[in-house]
C-alpha cells in the first residue's frame, strides 16, 4: 500500500471528498458491508511512474457522501 505523491481534492471518481487514499498494484478484497466508518471506497486506475498499472482507492466517509450527495 502506498500513497500518490499529489492527491487531488476530491476524489477523481465520484468528485465527492475523501477521507483518505491508497495506491495498489494488487489485487485485495474491500468489504464495506455495515463498516462503521466508511460508506464507500471509489477504484480510479492510473499509471505509476514507471508506467506500470496502479489502482488508487479514495474511501468515503458516510458524512462525505451524505453532504456530497445531498
Ligand atoms: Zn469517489
């Protein structure tokens, strides 16, 4: 797990803000059923600095995609 080195505001997917950000080469398993913290975890492929495939996560509070949302 590792961190993009320039973060956007708001998440690249939904444009909702996020709470945090995670890069993965790899696959894993996201769960959110009944988490307490967050409500949803947004997927936006990108390229790493060596070209390679990356995938980073933007996880969303439920404040955030309640306000975001409306
Ligand atoms: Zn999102």
């Amino acid at each position: 797990m590792d961190r993009p080195s320039d973060p956007p505001e708001s998440c690249p997917t939904c444009g909702v803000a996020y709470d945090s950000v995670s890069v993965h080469d790899a696959g894993l398993a996201v769960n959110l059923l009944d988490n307490e913290r967050y409500r949803r975890v947004c997927f936006e492929p990108v390229a790493g600095d060596g070209g390679e495939a990356l995938v980073e996560f933007y996880h969303h509070t439920h404040e955030q995609v309640d306000a975001g949302e409306g």
